[in-house]
C-alpha cells in the first residue's frame, strides 16, 4: 500500500511554502515521524520544524501499486497548486473552523485536477 499525502503548515516556510506534497509506501505515521524530525524527512519540513512551525495532515490518497502513486505525485507536485488541494485552506476562506485532519482526496477534486 502507498499513500500520497498533503501537509498544512501553521505558518510558511521561506515566506511562501504553507503546504507539503509526498508520498510513502511505508506507514503514514512513520514518514510523518521522520518530517517531524529535525534530521530527516523533506528539506521543506524540516526548515518548518526548526523554526518552530508544525504540521497537520490535510488529505490523504491510497494507492494499491506504489508506481500509480509515485505518478499521482508527481502529477500533483507539477501541478504548483497545493492550497486548491488543501480542505483545511478551503474551509479558511469560506470562514469555517478548519477542523479538517486526514480527509482523502476526493474523486472531485482528483477529476477537476485531471480535466481541463
């Protein structure tokens, strides 16, 4: 099993990084330990945890084949959108309590990615 997966930031990295894309074909909360870390994981998480920030999960995506989902990754990342992806930025601006933690990707959003 793979998981491609969406980091919230508590606050931005660099001035302008609030979100994380990844993927695993591990355990979701063992990669999560390891970007909690200040010596593994991303450079991006761990720039965020060294200057005191953290990070929730915002979506979460299955795959059975982790070649589908190191592609659906790569798709994802090329895409340059992650706030439009991220349930918790969605429920921000429509003014709602961004109570949001580990909801999956719908196939919605996944479509409108896809199509035109």
């Amino acid at each position: 099993m793979a998981t491609v997966y969406l980091l919230h930031f508590n606050k931005k990295v660099a001035g302008h990084a609030g979100h994380y894309l990844g993927f695993t074909n591990r355990k979701l909360e063992q990669r999560l330990r390891d970007h909690r870390s200040k010596t593994d994981g991303a450079s991006l998480t761990r720039a965020l945890i060294q200057n005191g920030g953290d990070f929730r999960v915002a979506a979460t995506m299955k795959f059975d084949c982790p070649y589908k989902a190191r592609a659906m990754e790569r798709f994802l990342k090329n895409r340059k959108n992650h706030s439009q992806l991220c349930p918790i930025c969605k429920a921000i601006k429509k003014g709602q309590p961004a109570m949001v933690n580990k909801k999956r990707f719908t196939n919605d959003v996944v479509c409108a990615l896809i199509l035109p």
